[in-house]
C-alpha cells in the first residue's frame, strides 16, 4: 500500500506551489502527494517539465484530486456544459499523462458542492452515468483511473454510500472508473465502515483518510482497526491518501466549511510533525498483520 497526504492539508486556496509541497511529504516519508487537478490545464510546457522532475527527484507518487466547477460537470443535463467538460477533462488529462499522474478521484460524476435547489437524483445519476461512459474512454487512453468519490449528504445527492458507488460504476461498465472511498463521508454515512470496505471490494480504487473532524488520522474516533480488518479482506493494496483539513481561511476553509481553527493554532512545524506522526499511525493501523 503507498500512503500519501492532499496538499491542501497546509494551503488555503485550491491552489499551490505543488513543487514545495513534493520536497516537504518526502522528508516526512509519504510516497504520494495528491495535488489539485483544477489549474493543470492551464499550466506551461515548463511547469509541467518542473513538477514532474521534482517528483521524480524525490520518489514521490502524483495523484490529483478534482471538486469540479459547474460549468465541468459532465453529468449535467444541459449538453452545452456536458460538452465544455468534455473538452477541458481531454486537456486536463494530457496534462496529467506529462505528469505520469495515473489517478484522479473526487466527485468526478457531477459539480461540487452541488445546488441542491435543483437536485434530481434519478435524472442526475442517469445523466452522470453517461457523462461517465463518455469520459472514462478519453482518461483510458492515457493509463487514468477515474475515482468515484462517494460523498456525504451535505455535499452530494448522487452517491452517498458504497452500495451506490458499486452500483454507479457497474452501471458506467468501464474498467477505469473505480469507486473511491473516505473514512470522513463514510462515517456520516455508513451503518458499518468495514462492511462499506467490503462491499465495495475489487472495485475500490481509492482510498482517502481522515478523522470524523477531518484531522489527520489518529486524532479522532475513527475505527482505524476496522478499517484496517477490512482493506485485508478484499487484498486492498493501493493509495491511501490522507485529506485532513484544520485550518480556517480562503477557498478551502469556505468551501470545506472549516469554520473554527481546528489545528488549534498550529504552525507549519507542528502541521508537518502531526503528518508525519499520522503517517506512522496509518502504516501500522492500516497494513499490521
């Protein structure tokens, strides 16, 4: 299993000197960092040289994490904004081919947060599906998993559980779009966290971490061992990428709804030794025999 910490952990914009970020999980020992997808499209020939080299430098992973806008929402029902997203996710994909960035999860079916003023379920998830069906071929071309980020209530009508997130993606019928889990959603969610593990089995493609407060793991009440039991159980032996989020302020602390500072004054010293004691907790909880 390669464990891994989003960047958005230190940043508070969707956003950021990724390079910075690869050389800083290096030394604290993750092998992945899961960056932003949302501005890669617009990067240069050299950004993308530069990154992927910094990388590769530091023998970390890339994975990308994408909340899409609206106007990328490839399940929308209006064919004009199925189309735009169309054309900048065939962008964005080149661009994470340059990378060797072989993943990108999130709520990749549908626009985040999501207006529920007009949410239909029935008629969104039969449009998602087939944006999906339309998508998967274009990342296919390039070696790119699409994960299926099963999200809480508050910020998804579409998939809220495991049980949905296997149906969706048997209904989509491509190799390459895989369900995706967090232990954050999945506890306001799931009657059982192992047994979402289980059901979602040889398709889970993703994994993503984070106590029910969205620390790092390990300060919260999570069932780690559960979880870990339940990984075991269906051979998971992929990414496991942390996504805590503690710090009020910008787009991320708005969009996140981190509305107190949950990091308790925490300078960048002490988010990076929490990370890095997290990360020991994760390997034992998650990979002990």
């Amino acid at each position: 299993m390669k464990h891994g910490i989003y960047y958005a952990y230190w940043e508070q914009e969707w956003a950021a000197d990724y390079k910075r970020y690869v050389e800083k999980v290096a030394k604290l020992g993750f092998d992945i960092l899961e960056i932003g997808a949302g501005p890669l499209p617009e990067y240069a020939e050299q950004d993308v040289k530069e990154l992927k080299k910094c990388a590769q430098d530091n023998g970390i992973t890339l994975t990308a994490g994408y909340g899409p806008t609206f106007n990328h929402n490839i399940g929308s029902s209006d064919a004009g904004v199925r189309e735009e997203a169309l054309e900048w996710y065939k962008r964005l994909f080149e661009v994470l081919a340059e990378l060797d960035i072989h993943l990108i999860g999130g709520a990749l079916y549908s626009y985040w947060p999501v207006d529920f003023a007009n949410a239909d379920k029935t008629e969104d998830w039969k449009w998602s599906v087939e944006g999906m069906q339309r998508l998967a071929p274009a990342a296919a071309k390039y070696d790119i998993n699409l994960g299926m980020e099963v999200l809480n209530r508050f910020e998804s009508h579409i998939l809220n559980t495991a049980e949905e997130g296997v149906k969706f993606v048997e209904e989509v019928g491509m190799d390459n779009v895989k369900v995706m889990l967090d232990t954050f959603h999945m506890n306001i969610e799931e009657q059982s966290i192992g047994g979402a593990i289980r059901r979602a089995g040889k398709l889970l493609g993703h994994f993503h971490t984070g106590e029910c407060n969205r620390m790092v793991p390990g300060k919260g009440r999570i069932p780690w061992r559960e979880i870990g039991d339940a990984l075991r159980d269906i051979g998971y032996d992929g990414t496991a990428v942390m996504e805590p989020f503690v710090r009020m302020g910008g787009q991320v602390g708005a969009d996140i709804k981190v509305w107190r500072d949950i990091s308790r004054g925490a300078d960048e010293a002490q988010l990076d030794d929490d990370a890095r004691r997290a990360l020991e907790f994760q390997r034992y909880m998650l990979e002990w025999k």
